[in-house]
C-alpha cells in the first residue's frame, strides 16, 4: 500500500506560484502594478491620431465610398433582373449593356478604393506607431538611472 500524498494547495487559476506579493505597501515598480488614470488606452489613441485628424477623415471617406462601390452590384443585379432582362427579351439592348457596364465600373472602383484605403491605413498605422515609439524612447531617456537599475531591461519590455 502506498501512503497517502499531501500537496500544497494548488495556486488560484489568476495567481503564479512563487509569486511574492506584497500587501499594499512598497514601490509600485517592484510590484509590476502600476496605476492606469481611466480611458487612458483611448486617450493616447485620440492623442497619436490628433496630427493626422485630415488623413483619418480621408480614409474613412474612402473606406465608405468603397462599401458603397461593393453594395452598389446586388442593386444592379436587381435592376437588371427586373428591368433590363425584361427589355433585352424585347430587343432592346440598352439596359442589359448600361447594367453591365455599371456592374464592371462599379467592380473596377471598388478594387481601386480598396487599394488607396489599404495605403492610406497602412501609412497612418505607421505613423502612429513612429510617434509611439518616439515617446517610449523619450521617456526611457528622462528616466533616472536608479530607475533602470532597478527596474531590469525584461521587465522594461514586457
């Protein structure tokens, strides 16, 4: 027969083992708990964004206009099955050709807003994340040196 095992009780599912936690007091960096003002994720957002308020409004302009290229096509089906097919069974050709070219145009727009809006986001995203990284390093930099040699370089970047 085998003896009976005791186990420590296993940690909490949010808690890590060996983990020392200290209660209330000391200094928030040995903790890894620092304090976060409220909405301070979409305040930094607005704050990135801020220089480039004209481009943001732009590629959202084209972001809507490509949508309404894309939604234009079920409506031209429509017209066509209920109009044009009608008038093309009476040989009148016009209607079928002017769908169908509408349907090609709309399709050719739609791939070009597509593309500049895919340009345009991308080279907001990159922007913002330059001026981001600007402020990490400026920070970083106006740092005190007991800072950094408290506060290790893994701990800094996780």
């Amino acid at each position: 027969m085998t003896a009976p095992t005791t186990a420590a009780p296993a940690p909490a599912d949010d808690e890590e083992p060996d983990v020392h936690r200290s209660a209330g007091g000391g200094d928030p960096f040995d903790r890894d708990v620092l304090p976060t003002p409220p909405r301070a994720t979409s305040l930094l957002l607005r704050s990135l964004l801020a220089p480039m308020r004209a481009r943001v409004v732009g590629t959202t302009l084209l972001l809507l206009l490509q949508q309404a290229a894309v939604q234009a096509g079920p409506l031209l089906v429509a017209y066509a099955i209920d109009r044009a097919v009608p008038a093309f069974r009476e040989d009148r050709h016009g209607p079928l050709i002017a769908v169908g070219v509408a349907y090609l145009l709309c399709s050719v727009a739609s791939g070009g807003l597509q593309y500049a809006f895919i340009r345009a986001s991308a080279r907001i995203n990159q922007d913002v994340l330059l001026d981001l990284r600007g402020r990490i390093f400026r920070h970083a930099q106006a740092l005190s040196v007991d800072f950094h040699e408290r506060y290790t370089s893994g701990r800094l970047i996780s």
